[in-house]
C-alpha cells in the first residue's frame, strides 16, 4: 500500500493549484503584445500554473509512505545445557542415548508451526546441538545476554531453557534474565536428590613456593550421606605417598579442611595430586582428586638496607618489604656492613653516600655490578657526590634549604600501576622533607609523585625512576616516609596503600633489565579451559623490533611428546594462540633466526584441571522455576 503524506494538512494543495493558476493569469491574461501564437501562450501558461503549483506543493514537506506487510513465524529459541554435570549423576547413560532422542523429536515436530533455532551453551554459547556434555564450566548468564544481543528486535515466541539451573559461571541468571521481553520455560534436568558421594571439595595452595621452605596446602573435603564412613586423604608426588590422614564422616552433610605444608625439595613445576579414597557407591569417583602445580624457585629476592644512620624510615621499609613474602630484607648501619653486595638483588641508600660516609668503594661496586639501587635523601645526603652518580636526578644549589613536600601522584607515570584505593590514600599522605634547589631529571627518568609546597603544585620531582640500558635507579627526594605508614593505618587502620607503593618500588627495581635480542612471553599456569597463548619480540643490533624473521615453538607434554607451530607476525611483534592442552606439564622451546644467528628461548607451564563441573551434582531446579 502506498500514500502521499504531508507534514502540513492535505487540503493546503487546493491553495497550491490556485497560487499556480493566479501567477499564470497575471503573467498572461493581460499581454496584448507578444510575439507568441495564443495556443503557444496556452500552453506557457499551463506549464507554469504546474511548475508553481508543484513548487507550492513541494513546500508542504510531501512524502510517499509505501507499506509491505508480511508473515513471518514466530521464533522459538531452544537453548540445551552442555556441561559435563548432566551425565555426572545415575541418569547418564539415559541423557547420552534416550534424551538426545527425544530432543530432536521434539525440535522437529515444533518446526512445522514454528522457526526454531537451537543453541548449547556451558563455558560458550554454540549455534548447534551437537552435544556431548563435555563443557567445563556452566555461563547461563551468558546465554541470556546473547539471546538479548540477537534478538532484541525479533518476533520471538518463547525461549525454552533445558537445564539441571547448576550454574558456576558468570552472574546469577535470574538477573541476567530480566531483559528478555519474551516468556522463558525451562526444562528441568539431573537429579535433586542428594546422593552418596565423596567430594575433594577446594584445594587451597600458593603457586609459587622456595626451594627449601616449606608451603602451606589447605584441603577442604565434603561427604554427602556418608555418616559413619571414612576416607583416606593422600597426597602423591611422582607416584610417591608424602601425606596421609584418614577422614571420617560423622554427618550426611560432612566438612572438614585439612591444612598441611609440603617441603620444596625441586626447582621448577611440581605436579601433586591431592585424592580421596573411593567409598562403596558412591555417585562419582570424578570429584575424589585434583592435581596442583607448585612453581618452586631458586630463591626469595634479596634487598639490602643500608643506613647513614638510625631513622624511623628503615623499620617503615623493612616492614613493608616482609609483607610480601617473596622478599628477604638485611638492614644495617654502614659502618657494621660487612657483606659481599653480590648478594643482593637491590641496595637502598638511605641518607647514603654522606659526608662522613662517602662509601665510594660501594657505589663503584654497584655501578660495576650494575646493582639496582633506590637512594632516599636526606638531611644528611652528601648531595654533591649524589650527582655524580648519575641516578637520573641532578640537584643543584649555592645553599640547600629543605621544604616540606607533600606528594601529588603523576597521571602520566606508567612504569607501573598503583590500585585506586591507593591513590586516594596517597592524597593524604603527610610532607616529606624534601632539599629546595634546582632539580634536573635526565629524559629517561620519570616521576611517580611530584612535589607540592605549601599549596602549589610544582612539577619538582619526590619519587622517581630512571631506567638505562643497564640498570634501575630509584629515588625518594625526602625523609620521613614512616609518616606515610602511620598515616596510612590512621585512615585504613592497616598498611596495605603504603605497602603497595614500597612494594611496587621493589619489584620494579629488582627485576633485572632484559638485553635479550628474544623475548618470549606467557602465563606458567593454565586451566584446560583456556587457550594457550604467546607473545614473542624480536629485536635487532640496534635494539629496534623487527618482524622479518620466522619465530617457531615447540610444546612438549610430561611423556615426550612434542607439538610444533608457528607465531603469526603483528606489527612489531608475534602472536601465537596454541589452543587448548590436556592436563600435564609442559616444556617448551621457541627458536629465531637472525642473519647467522640462532636464538633460542625455554620455559614451562601447566595446564590444571577444571573439576567444577564434578563438584556440585544435585540439580538447582529452584532457579528454573524462577526462571520460567
């Protein structure tokens, strides 16, 4: 159907025709001299009442509104669960056979009346039905959200939902629902009756211990209807027993946590596997053991505090050092230092090189060591012979006065991050007292916190960095950073802002600066979930990155087995997405060619199980009748 609409009322076009007609008339009816005939005239005369009119027509805003209407059935979205807790209880052989069955009966008897378009989701939403109960993990959330993304504007008669409502992924999907303007009924699957069964519940561990320590593991085990019958609890490494204790269930809904600590006999990735003994009929033996990597290192890294002499300053960073348990801190008065430097991973300098205390011998063994080294100014800094240290700061004077100097945080800085809590702690941290002079900063140096005297904020540095090919200096242009602590707790009443800050301070510094032409980066623990990717660079003689060469890797598993593949080239670097591995331990080794050289580059990672799914088996058919 189509009509002609205007923005102004229809009946104006009578005015129009009119307006035509009278400009012709007065341009025509009284000419009596004129070199054209009268039917020529007539016909001019018509041609411009219509050309008028048409103008005056055509200022009504006019439109042609066509109108095509067809029949489109209505859209039945039918969305299947997929995750490995539907075949988990005593119905599983009828969900892998009969039920696969009956789905598709189903489907194809609703498709004469309707559209039906079908989905399978658990970590994923997939467009097809071919199921194998093999998801991992269950998202119904995110199912919801791309239903809604895909068919907010379609004829959609219902969503049917088949599903045991387990869900241990995403938001709770009652709240993910809410959008949806279409009516939802759901399908309740598995089993609500709570069934006999020993479950490794949670294990709690740290993924990277030291050689020699010893690393706390905490087990939290769960029987269901096993009052009166026990377990034994073990924990094997390379098919050899080093923890045993026997479990037993006193009620039909048991817990209980199991902490231990397991000695770090290895270097590298250590595979344990924590289990649970089997029980007489129990629903599951899936859920009785769970494999843990432990990442055991060389080492803590070692910082040493040296002091011109004792200052409040030194316990502040001491302690907040030992909160984070991958560092070891020696303190000392320069004049009882009696150790090799070789030893430490970072220097801090506090008030250091003085005038009493010149210290030359150890700064040239820093300098020559390359030893990563935080300075913190203070009265007593010598700041003469600090300028010849090329730390990245310069400060200049005829006489050095010192002003109170309260840090303001540099939005620009991106050596690292600090979390927002930390920021807003940090606006209130007390003034250091910091030398008033002329601060040059070389161009490699940046800032973390700037100075602000009195109520003016300058672009003076307080606590830098400056990063050469070599080495990492840091400094704190002032005194007093136990005020910081103090403050901190005053506001939080804990030390977590400042600990972040000394902390990130450390890390950076004491990772040592990378000369490799190869470099090759990736997580060292992955779920059988995820893909496993790599990043690689690749740089020249003159240190730019290039992408000419061809960068190989290969993975190789626990049993020898070796995978190789090829990185994708991006602008200035390499990309390679592995896909997913079984649960193992992995070696691998990525190769370059540059001219006539070959660089190499190893490392390791696991891949864990994801039992979540073997975990939780009693259906939550609750949540899908809230649902529908």
């Amino acid at each position: 159907m189509t009509d002609i609409v205007t923005t102004y009322p229809l009946w104006l076009v009578i005015f129009c025709l009119l307006l035509g007609v009278a400009y012709a008339a007065i341009l025509y009816y009284k000419e009596t001299k004129s070199e054209y005939s009268s039917p020529l005239k007539w016909v001019m005369a018509i041609f411009r009442t219509f050309t008028v009119s048409l103008i005056a027509f055509l200022l009504l805003n006019p439109l042609i509104k066509t109108v095509s209407r067809h029949t489109e059935k209505p859209v039945i979205i039918f969305a299947q669960d997929n995750s490995m807790s539907i075949v988990t209880g005593i119905d599983s052989n009828y969900y892998q056979t009969n039920y696969l069955q009956n789905v598709e009966n189903f489907v194809n008897e609703i498709s004469s009346i309707y559209s039906v378009n079908k989905y399978s989701f658990g970590n994923k939403v997939s467009d097809n039905l071919s199921l194998n109960f093999n998801e991992k993990q269950t998202d119904i959330s995110e199912l919801f959200s791309e239903i809604t993304a895909r068919y907010s504007h379609r004829n959609v008669g219902a969503m049917i939902v088949a599903s045991d409502g387990i869900y241990n992924k995403g938001m709770n999907p009652l709240y993910a629902s809410a959008g949806l303007n279409f009516p939802v009924y759901t399908i309740a699957l598995g089993d609500t009756n709570v069934q006999k069964d020993v479950i490794l519940n949670k294990v709690n561990y740290n993924r990277i211990a030291y050689l020699g320590n010893e690393f706390p593991v905490e087990v939290i085990v769960n029987g269901n209807k096993c009052a009166g019958l026990s377990s034994i609890l073990t924990i094997t490494r390379d098919g050899t027993e080093i923890f045993r204790k026997s479990i037993l269930f006193k009620t039909d809904n048991y817990f209980e946590t199991v902490k231990l600590h397991i000695e770090a006999k290895e270097t590298g990735l250590q595979r344990f596997r924590v289990r649970l003994s089997a029980i007489a009929d129990e629903i599951s033996l899936t859920n009785n053991y769970q494999d843990i990597f432990i990442d055991v290192l060389e080492g803590r890294q070692k910082i040493l505090i040296l002091a011109n002499s004792p200052h409040p300053d030194i316990s502040a960073l001491k302690q907040a050092i030992l909160s984070n348990r991958n560092y070891e801190v020696e303190d000392f008065i320069i004049r009882d230092f009696d150790k090799q430097l070789s030893a430490y991973n970072l220097v801090i300098l506090h008030g250091l090189p003085s005038t009493r205390n010149a210290i030359n011998g150890i700064l040239d063994e820093i300098h020559e060591k390359q030893i990563p080294v935080l300075y913190i100014i203070t009265t007593q800094t010598n700041l003469p012979m600090f300028n010849k240290q090329k730390s990245g700061l310069v400060i200049n004077g005829n006489k050095i006065i010192y002003n109170e100097a309260v840090p303001v945080f540099n939005n620009d800085f991106s050596l690292f991050s600090l979390s927002e809590k930390a920021l807003q702690t940090c606006e209130l941290f007390p003034p250091l007292i910091s030398p008033y002079g002329t601060n040059n900063m070389q161009q490699s140096a940046s800032s973390l916190f700037y100075q602000k005297i009195g109520s003016v904020n300058t672009n003076e540095p307080l606590f830098l960095f400056n990063q050469t090919f070599d080495t990492k200096t840091g400094i704190v242009n002032g005194s007093g950073i136990w005020k910081w602590r103090m403050a901190n707790y005053a506001r939080e009443e804990n030390h977590e802002a400042f600990n972040e800050i000394i902390n990130k301070t450390i890390q950076f510094l004491s990772l040592k600066v990378d000369k490799s032409f190869f470099r090759v980066f990736s997580k060292n623990n992955f779920t059988e979930n995820d893909d496993i990717e790599f990043d690689a660079e690749v740089y020249n003689e003159s240190y730019e990155l290039i992408t000419a060469p061809d960068v190989t890797l290969t993975i190789t598993n626990s049993e020898g087995k070796r995978f190789p593949y090829s990185f994708n080239k991006t602008l200035n670097s390499y990309y390679l997405n592995a896909g997913s591995l079984p649960v193992d331990n992995y070696k691998y080794s990525a190769r370059v060619k540059i001219g006539d050289k070959l660089l190499t580059e190893t490392g390791e990672f696991t891949v864990s199980a994801l039992n979540i799914e073997k975990i939780n088996t009693v259906a939550n058919h609750n949540l899908l009748y809230n649902l529908a």
